[in-house]
C-alpha cells in the first residue's frame, strides 16, 4: 500500500494500474506491427487476444515487472489498428503518447464512477468502462466501421481500441479515444448537454471545482440567449449533428451528451493584462505537436518548428485530432482561415486550436471545442432497465422510452435552438472567419 493518499479504481490504485495498463498496451501494440496489412474483414471484430503478465516476464513477449501478476486483453486489435488507419495515427506516434510517460487522471464530474487518464501530449483520453458498454462497443464495432468510411469527419467519439486488464476475477475496461478539450488552453465554461431539463444542473460539490462540468440548466441561466455562430457556421454545426445523430438512432443509442469547452478569447486577454490573446496565438499548443511535453517523435518536433517559423503554413493533423472546427467544416483547411480581430488586443490571431469562432450576448469572442460523448449506451440491451429510462424522458411522456428518436430529437432542438443561434447580421464580428 501507498504510504500518503492513494487513488484507487476498484480497489486498484492508480499507479499499479496505469503502469500495468501500460506495459498491456505496449505489447499489444508492439505485437501488431509484426502483422501483415491487408484488408479489414468481418471476422477481424470477434478476436480477443489475451496475454499474461507474469512477474518474471517472457522472454522477447513480455516484460519482468513488479506489479501484481495479470492478464491483458485486447478487443478486435486488427480492426482497431485500421481504425487508427483511417484516422491517420501512426503506430508508432500512438505507442509513444500511450506507453512513454505517466497519464494524468482527470476529475470526472459523471456518476458512473468511470476514471478518466489522459496522455501527457494531451491527445488520448483512457476511460474505464462497464462491461455492458464494453460488450456493446464490440456490438457496435462493424457498423461503427461502416459509419467511419462514409464519414470519418464527424463529432461522435473517435475510438481507438478496447482492452481489459485483469487480475484474479476483477477486470478493468478500457477504451481509448480522442481528447476533445486541449488542456493548455483554458476553458472558462464547460459543459455537458443532453437536452433534457430534468436535474440536469451541476452539484454543488461540482460547482466548487476550479474548472467545473455544467449542465443544461446552468447553461439557460448562463446564457439565456445563447451562443452566436455565423449562419454558415450555424448550419454546417446543426448539419453534422443531425448526421450523428441519425447514427446514434440507428443503434439505438441515449443518453449521450454534447460537450461544449468554451474558451473566452476576450477574457483571456484581460486575465493576461492586454498581452496576446489568451494564448491562442502563441506557441504553446499540443495541437500541432508541441515539445513541451515531452513524448512526441523527432519528425514532428521539426514540423511544428518550421510551422512556428513561419515558413510552411501547413496542417497536417491526423483526423485523429480533427479539431472542432474542421469537423463541422470538412473541406476547410483551419491553417488558411484567419481570424481578424479589429479589437485593440492584438492585430491577427490564427487559431491554432481548431477551436470554432463563437459570441456569447455580450459581444466577447469565443473559441469553441465540441464533441458528442458517452455513446455506449444503448436501449436495446439495457431495456430491462426501464426504470433508468423513465428517468431520461420525464419530461416527455413514457411512450418515448421506446423511442430513441425522441431522444435525438429532443437532444437537437435544444441545440439548435437554445444552445447556438444564428449571429445577427447587424452584429460584425471582430473575429471574422474567412475562407
Ligand atoms: P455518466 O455519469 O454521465 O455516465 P461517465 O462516467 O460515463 O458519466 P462521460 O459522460 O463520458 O462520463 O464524461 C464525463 C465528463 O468527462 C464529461 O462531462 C467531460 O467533462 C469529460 N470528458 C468525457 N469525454 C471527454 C473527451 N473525449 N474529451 C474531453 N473531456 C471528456
Ligand atoms: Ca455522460
Ligand atoms: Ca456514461
């Protein structure tokens, strides 16, 4: 046992899980790369592949360690390693932000008790899940493939594997995805938005955290008119999520959220005294492989560089890491649209950070980080569950338990009506966004 205080997920703690999960994915990843490419088949969905860690390790498979003895289980890898594929994620780049460097954990203001790590290059999200949400993954595996060839730029979550770590009889789920909210930048409003207005308001205990998660009836109190998108912007956000969520339906999936990270550009350059803009200009950003982390390969190191320097203006991100903006705006290039700001903060910003060009009432200029969340749970293996259901729609009437589309439905009109709005044309925006 840890000698201070010690974070524990079913009664593991932290570290010997983080480190064990580590030396899990390591070989698994590792052991992928000795495998022929071809095409993906059904069948590539099915497999688990388990391998034991015992304290002496394998020679040439796994290692010696001094963690409890365990085993490690990965999902369909062959299917994931094509997913990674199409979201342009190096085996290697993937490799090196998982196993290199510790994860943080992330305070996470759900319910469920899910732990949440993220990489310390900011770019993956770890998040423990039940077995239900586990098997409905793999369920959910081809038609999420189909989805992801038709459309790969969408605002539902990006999965990148499914493991289980395993000691005796207790597991430990694992699903790796793509972070949303870029940590160095600071995000003066989060929240997390079902649609609903049932409870749905952050605890108190949520509300004393420095960077709380709010929720749907924070966000009418908040911003009681509002958030002002440019028409087009309007329609292209609106357009993609109605494509989500005719997905989302189709599996019959709820109870997923939209989260909303909301960066106040004109705030941030008060709270830094009139110098630059929040750092959205600056150097600093994770996004386009940043060093200061440590953790990121050589070749990317000298990209971002010579994009510092100015002398190529290029994006090359992986869709991996999409941003919000290019998500919603598909054949945009981010690195070509630049911002005017006719304020007396700064003379251009570039937004670096994907984030999509926003106004709250008052005229202050936002970044915006978005994307659809906790998707794994569907109606149809939960059915029995009635009584968690009811309680999504009690504000609509019980037939709709039985109808993912009331959910969808509900979840866009909130959205498009409450949440964004389209900017009046009388109101210019100082951050203007050019094609
Ligand atoms: P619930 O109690 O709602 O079931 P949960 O444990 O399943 O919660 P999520 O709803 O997936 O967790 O996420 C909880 C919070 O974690 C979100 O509100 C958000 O603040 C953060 N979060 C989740 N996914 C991401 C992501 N991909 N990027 C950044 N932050 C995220
Ligand atoms: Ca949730
Ligand atoms: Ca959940």
């Amino acid at each position: 046992e840890g000698p201070v205080q010690v974070v524990t997920y079913k009664r593991f703690e932290t570290g010997q899980l983080m480190g064990s999960v580590q030396l899990g994915l390591h070989q698994s990843i590792g052991s992928l790369a000795k495998q022929e490419d071809r095409d993906l088949l059904m069948k590539d969905f099915l497999p688990i592949v388990t391998v034991s860690f015992t304290k002496d390790g394998v020679l040439e498979k796994t290692p010696a360690h001094n963690y409890s003895e365990f085993r490690f289980r990965s999902y369909a890898p062959f299917a994931f390693k094509k997913f990674r594929q199409i979201f342009e994620i190096e085996e290697r780049d993937f490799l090196v932000s998982l196993c290199s460097e510790p994860m943080f954990e992330l305070s996470n203001p759900g319910a469920s008790g899910s732990i949440f790590y993220i990489t310390l290059d900011d770019k993956f999200i770890c998040k423990t899940v039940q077995h239900k949400e586990a098997d409905f993954l793999r369920e959910l595996l081809p038609g999420y493939s189909m989805n992801l060839k038709q459309n790969p730029r969408t605002l539902l979550p990006k999965f990148f594997g499914l493991y289980c770590y395993s000691v005796n009889a207790k597991n430990v789920r694992i699903i790796i995805m793509n972070n949303l909210l870029p940590s160095d930048l600071k995000m003066h409003h989060r929240f997390d938005l079902k649609g609903s207005t049932y409870k749905r308001k952050a605890s108190r205990t949520e509300r004393a955290k420095g960077s709380p998660t709010f929720k749907d009836l924070d966000f009418l109190e908040m911003y009681p008119e509002g958030i002002l998108l440019q028409p087009e912007l309007y329609d292209n956000l609106m357009n993609s999520i109605e494509r989500d969520c005719r997905v989302l339906e189709s599996f019959k999936i709820m109870d997923y959220s939209l989260l909303i990270g909301i960066h106040n550009l004109d705030m941030a350059a008060k709270e830094e005294g009139g110098e630059g803009l929040g750092g959205a200009g600056s150097e600093n950003t994770s996004l386009c492989g940043s060093d200061v982390r440590g953790g990121i390969p050589p070749l990317q190191n000298q990209q971002s560089m010579l994009e510092r320097q100015g002398s190529i203006v290029m994006r090359d991100r992986p869709i991996a890491h999409t941003t919000a903006l290019e998500s919603i705006t598909m054949e945009v290039d981010p690195s070509d649209d630049e911002f005017i700001d006719e304020t007396d903060v700064g003379p251009e910003v570039k937004n670096v950070w994907g984030g999509i060009p926003a106004k709250n009432h008052r005229g202050d200029n936002l970044l915006l980080f978005i994307g659809i969340i906790d998707i794994l749970q569907s109606y149809r293996l939960l059915k029995k569950a009635e009584h968690y259901w009811k309680s999504l729609f009690h504000d609509g009437d019980t037939v709709s338990v039985h109808r993912p589309s009331f959910y969808a439905k509900r979840f866009q009109t909130f959205i498009g009506e409450k949440v964004f709005r389209k900017m009046p044309s009388n109101l210019k925006p100082t951050l203007s966004f050019r094609r």
